[in-house]
C-alpha cells in the first residue's frame, strides 16, 4: 500500500512539495490540513487529493495519513510536528527545522520518546547532483578539500505582512536561503569549528543580508553569502588541491555538477619569456579566451537530470526508511538538523549588534 | 619624448608587465635592474630594452629612466622603491604595496616628502571591464548594493624556495592573490567597517587559505575566498536590490561584464497552483533551464575587450598622472593601497592563530 502524506500549509512551498510528491514511486497525497476549510479544499482541487481537515489541532492517531509534510511557518513547525508525533505519524518538516535550537531539540526529543521517524525537508540532500558531488570529492576527485563557496540571495520586496521578513514566524535570509548553503556545508564537511558573520537587520527586523565565514576539522574554510533583498551567483563549489567541484544550475536545484581537475603547479613555470608565454599573454590564445569565457566555463560537465522539480527524491527516502523500520533517515539526521539551528543562531548572535 | 621605464626585477611578473607596456601610448622600456647582471641581459634581450643595471643599489639620479616598475618581492618594496622615491624618480610598486602597514606607511610619507608620483600597481582598477562595472552600479543598475562575492584561488606546490610561499619575502594567498578582490572592493565600496577571517596556515608558515567576511559603510556585505592550494571560482560579483553584476572572465584580467536586471518580487508570486506554475516546476521550461543553464548564465553581457594582456591601462595611467603633474593616482591613491595594506593585516591577525 502506498505511504499516505498529510499536507500541512498551503502556500507555495506545499504546492510545489505535492507536485514533486507525483513523482515519487509508492506515495499518494491523502489530506490537506490547513487553518480555513476554503483554502484547504481550493489546494485539494488542485492537486486531486482526497480529503481536507480544518485546523491543525483535528489532527488525531486515526486521521487517515502515515507522514505528516509540515509546511506552515517555522514558528509553528515545533507545535504541529509534535502534535502529530504524539498521535503517532511520522513527520517531514519543512525548513529551517524550527525557529530556535530550544525548539529543535523539543521535535528531536518527542521524535526519540515516541520512537516515530522524523526528518528535516532539506530536500537537496537527496538531489542526484548533490549526490555525485559529494561521491566525488570521497572519491578524492580534486584532492584535498580546502575551499568553499556557496550563495543563496535573492530579490524580494520587503513586507512585514510576509513570512519572509516576519521575525514572529521565522523569516529572515538564513531560516528562508541561507539554510541550503550552510546544510550542504554540514552535510559535506560536519559542523564548523568557526563561524563569524557580518549582515545587515532590515526594517522588518529580520536579517535581510548576511555574509559568512566558516572553518571546518582539517582546516577547510567557506564563504557563504545570503540575502532576501539582493542577486547571488546562488552556486555551491568547493575547491580542493587538484582541482574544484561545481554545481551546474542553482543551488535550491543542481542538475549537474562540473568538475575541472588540476594538477598543482610550480609558481612561474607559465610566466617565461619564450614565444609560447608571449602568445598567450598577447595572442589569439588570449583573444580566444576573452571572446569565449574558456577560463571561467572550463570542465567536464556531469549531468544528473530528472524529471520533475526533484522533490521526489526526499519523498522516496521516507518511504525507504519507514520500511526498513528506520526513526531517522542517516543522509539528514536530528543531530544534523540541530547542529544547523545551532550554526544558524551563531550567524544570528554575531549580526544582532549591527545593526541596520 | 615617451616616459621611460625602469624594470626592478626579471621575474614572471616583469615578463608580463613589460609585455603589457608594448602596447600603452607615450612610454618604452629603457632599463632592467637586475640582482645578476646575466638575468637582466636575458630579460633585455628578450624584450629589446637597451640598458641594464646590476645591482638594485646601483640606481643614481642620474640613471637613465622616469619611473621605476618594483617587481622584487614583497619583503624588498620598501627598500627598492624608497631608493628610486630618494633619486626622484617616479615609481609604480607590484601588488602587494609592501610586506607590512608600517613599511606602505614609510614608502607613502618617503613619495609624499620628496613630491615624487607613486602608484601601487592595482592595474585591474584599469581595465575598462573594472571601470564599467563601477560605473554601472554608481548610475544604479542593480539597485541599492547588498552583498559581494570575490575570489582568488589556484593551485599550486608548497615550495618554501618560492616567493608565494616564502613568510620572509612576503609571501601568503593574501599578499599573492587575495589582494586583488580586496583592493577591488576597496575602491569600490570603501575600506571595511568589520573584517573576519578563518584560514590555514602551511607548512612554510605562510596562509594557504582564507575565508573572509567583509562589512561596509552603509552595510553592504561581502566575502572573500583566496587560496595557495586550490582553485576559486575567481570572479567578482555585486548584488544589488535590482539585480546583480559580474565579471565576465576571471577576476585578474576580465573581459567585461554580466549584468542581471531583476524587479524585486513579492514572495509566494511564482509559486501558485495554477497550470503555468506547474509547468515551471514539472514540465518543458523546468527540462530547458536544466538543459541550458539558463537559470546561473542569465543576463545581458556587456563585452570590453582589449588588445594585449591589459597592463598597459595601468601604464598609461601613470603616464596621464605625470603630465598632469600629480604625486598620486585618484584611482589609486597612497590612503587606499595602506588601507588595503591594513585590511590584510587584521585577516592575517584572526587566521594567525588558528593553527594548521
């Protein structure tokens, strides 16, 4: 039988989780559960699913759901994740996690007591380019791993009536992007020894911008740029030394990964006076590169596309892992979740005296 | 009569630099200063340039040159160009300025007491990719500025018979590379309010990676990521409220600028349930953006391409500034590079104790 989804919000992230829901083998959407009845079935029409519950507190143990997909804002995740691990359903929540560490920690805690599976939706995890990525650098594709780089900004009209810029319900660049840069660094790397952060608190009073530095065990280091107000390149790409390893599309959706190896070179052996140096100082090589982007475009391109916009795949993972009997899934586990809230918080501490 | 230039140093940077100054107006090679007398007749030989001098001493009032171009290492900049400031010669110093804040400050009051023309050579503030960029945010392209993103890495060998990885000639990924996003997000934004930092220090003693983060005036944000060991996507980004602009080639030599446009939206505006939001996230345009990479490579590139490697923007430059009979660049005036000078220092103190 398939896994029945409860669907809790529905907004725009819940749409687009149910539409990627159609892709998963062994799922259905089974109930929308949403504050008005009106908005519930209007988002039940859409997606063809069956039934509709008015309220997040009719949820009980015989609701007719196995995973709950809690996607209202993050400031209410802990009270409807708990309420639905209390009556027994497994939860998939959305993120950030929560909106505090405390908060995490009472999700994770219930989750253990009631020995239900609970998982964060940080849906990137499962993505096949993320996948290959991570195979890769295992696989000692570029070396040693000593940089990082991930972005995700984007440009948003600020608007306290938005759970974006609401500090009440969760809002700010890290809880909304920043998280998908900074989970991917944990899931890669482990947490970091280090963080320090500058950015910028908006009108709303929630970080609109912030810029971060990380260092990790072994001395590997990260930037990590995030904003709500601004463009960012919003790539993940890690360099090591024989080489780097790149997304290709953006960092909510790779579809590839380019990597371009590089043996480490002597300083100076390209910089001699012989007619070769001078050429590509000053000759067609130079104009080629110019007119065609070689230098910055170079690499092997490993394309890992899908059908669908793959949120399927996290979708698939729960499935698998309640039936093999498993509480947490060991690709994105509670701790890791915690340890996300925890780096997010620090990030938090170091801009609150910065003021805007 | 062409300005005459006097070459300090036979090393790769001077191959490319004199390389470069075929192609600048109004100015010729005339003198290479050499430690080896054998070196400076290579170099001449290879270039055409009539005189050498053995002996960095050995430069008098009276030698046959205008400006002196100081490419020794980093550690010996103060030396040689204070020499050359001393005999009333203009001069042009390679990048890093000096090895410390204290020995800019020295070069800068010697070029200041004797009125004589000093420039650190920053020759991307040049290069008209560089100049249309800042022109571009100044007449408000993307809007109000929020974030930045620059790097510098490649890599190379741990050779302490290096200069790069050498502590004691001024070696180091910020003083080799790093400086270069530094300076350019100097002199487009100002020196920082805040700077953080964490790295790693090598074997020779000398950072082999930073990630830095960066607070401006008015709260714009940046980070940097420069390293000895591994490759960066070495490009320059600005986002801003409307949009975002980057350089099209790598940070050391672009060839023109990508400029995104972007009204700032309204979240939850694209994530509807209705059929064409649903073939974004699941049918054909999903399939192309993932195809074509349409979603990371986006924007109107604005192309400035150039004859030659460049250096000679920077050449010219100094030669406008000696006929107008200025001591210093407006570009890049002696107050900017020791603020540069001052920034890498404070990485340098936060990555000092950070181990290896």
């Amino acid at each position: 039988m398939d896994t029945r989804w409860a669907i809790f919000g529905t907004g725009g992230i819940s749409a687009k989780f149910v539409s990627g829901l159609r892709h998963a083998k062994g799922a259905k959407p089974q109930l929308v559960v949403s504050r008005s009845a009106e908005s519930g079935r209007r988002f039940a029409q859409a997606f063809g699913i069956p039934e509709v519950a008015e309220g997040y507190d009719s949820v009980t143990a015989a609701s007719p759901f196995d995973v709950a997909y809690i996607a209202t804002p993050p400031s209410e995740h802990a009270r409807h994740a708990i309420a639905c691990i209390e009556a027994g359903k497994a939860v998939l929540i959305e993120k950030p996690f929560a909106s505090s560490v405390a908060e995490a920690r009472r999700i994770a805690d219930a989750a253990r007591a009631q020995g239900v599976f609970c998982m964060e939706a940080m849906w990137t995890r499962f993505n096949p380019a993320a996948r290959r990525l991570r195979d890769l650098i295992r696989d000692g594709a570029i070396g040693e791993v000593r940089q990082a780089h991930g972005a995700f900004c984007f440009t948003n009209k600020p608007d306290a009536a938005n759970t974006s810029f609401d500090p009440q319900r969760g809002g700010g660049a890290l809880a909304q992007l920043g998280v998908y840069p900074i989970s991917l660094l944990h899931w890669l790397f482990g947490a970091p020894e280090g963080v320090e952060a500058f950015g910028r608190i908006g009108d709303t009073g929630v970080e609109e911008d912030a810029a971060i530095s990380l260092r990790f065990a072994g001395g590997a280091v990260a930037t990590v740029n995030t904003s709500l107000r601004a463009l960012g390149d919003n790539g993940l790409r890690i360099g090591g030394t024989h080489g780097s390893i790149a997304f290709e599309g953006p960092i909510f959706r790779p579809y590839g990964v380019r990597v371009q190896r590089m043996a480490p070179r002597r300083k100076g052996s390209d910089t001699g006076l012989g007619r070769k140096a001078l050429l590509r100082e000053q000759g067609l090589p130079q104009k080629l590169s110019q007119w065609h982007g070689l230098l910055t475009r170079s690499g092997k391109v490993d394309r890992q596309l899908f059908a669908g916009n793959g949120y399927h795949y996290q979708v698939e993972e729960v499935g698998r892992c309640l039936a093999a009997g498993l509480q947490e899934s060991p690709e994105m586990t509670l701790a890791d979740s915690i340890a996300v809230m925890e780096t997010m918080d620090t990030v938090r501490e170091r801009i609150g005296g910065q003021g805007k």
